[in-house]
C-alpha cells in the first residue's frame, strides 16, 4: 500500500466530504472512492490549456497540452467509472472558479493534482484551503522541484504557507505535502 492510499484509509470515512481537483483519467479517484466518502466532486477543466502554458512561460507536459478531444475521451471514462455512484459529482470546470461555489469549512479531505506551476499550485491551495474544515486535510500530490517540466509546487506550496499561518505542512515519503490547519 502507497503513502496515498494509507492517507485515504486514515483520514476519509463515510461521513467525510471530498474533493479531488485535477481529476485527469480518474486513477486517483477510485482509490479515493475505495473509502465510501458521503461526498466525493471530481473536478477537472478537461480541456486543453496551451494557450495558458504558452502566455506564463510554464513548460508543457503531455497531459496538459493533450487535444480537447483527448480530454473530453478522459472526461467520459470518468462518467462511466462513476455512473452509478450517486454520491460522486463530476464537475467540468476550473479549480478557483469551481472552489468559490462551496461554502467556508465544507470538506474534510481535499486532493490537489492541477497544474503544477508555481503561480497554479498557490493559485489553488489559497483557493481551497478556506473550504477545509478545522479537522480536515488537503494532500498535494508531486510534491517536487522539475524545471524541466516546469514544477513549482514546492514553491507555491511554501509561498501560500509562509503567508497564511493558520496553516500548517507536512512533507511525506512519495512526493506528498499534507496542508492542515494549525490547532493550538
């Protein structure tokens, strides 16, 4: 068993709340279902984004520069994993637009696997990280510097908790960052 998977045995329940944002194929959203959640959104644009690599200079990797065509074919192998779970939402949309739709305190558990550039990756934990309850976590995946493919997750990561103190991080084995709320 992965660091991921123990997460997911630990910390969601059947009373828990999910999100996973940056859905892609929906690999990581079985294993997360694999725990029953009450609630589990799926959220992912599903589409192509060349033109935002392109105007902030990020450096493409495959499935994120993949056709429109190619996204929409992952959009509807989610569907078909997920049709008959009634308590799984696939929402086509983009993570800071579709974060503002939940309340304040909302989830227990949050998965973040967007886009990896720095600005991106600060971009989504400052959006998401309000909609976390007291007793929650949000897990960030690749959780590693590659200029090469334009990683900035560690500094995104960093910066958002450098400024927001009410939070705290953990570095665990696998490239995974664990965000929490720092509880006196």
């Amino acid at each position: 068993m992965n660091v991921r998977e123990l997460i997911y045995k630990i910390a969601i329940n059947k009373n828990s709340i999910c999100a996973e944002i940056g859905v892609r194929k929906g690999d990581n959203a079985k294993k997360i279902a694999k725990s029953e959640p009450k609630e589990l959104h799926l959220i992912d644009c599903w589409e192509c984004q060349r033109e935002y690599i392109q105007k902030n200079n990020i450096k493409p990797n495959s499935h994120v520069t993949a056709t429109n065509n190619t996204h929409m074919s992952w959009m509807e192998e989610v569907k078909n994993e997920f049709k008959e779970n009634k308590n799984v939402f696939i929402i086509k949309n983009y993570s800071v637009p579709q974060s503002k739709t939940y309340k304040d305190e909302y989830f227990d558990f949050i998965y973040i696997d967007a886009l990896h550039d720095h600005s991106s990756v600060l971009q989504d934990v400052t959006a998401w990280a309000p909609k976390l309850k007291k007793t929650g976590i949000i897990v960030c995946d690749d959780y590693i510097e590659n200029e090469e493919r334009g990683y900035g997750v560690i500094t995104g990561i960093q910066e958002f908790l450098k400024y927001n103190k009410q939070y705290i991080g953990h570095e665990l084995e696998q490239r995974v960052f664990i965000i929490k709320y720092n509880i006196v």
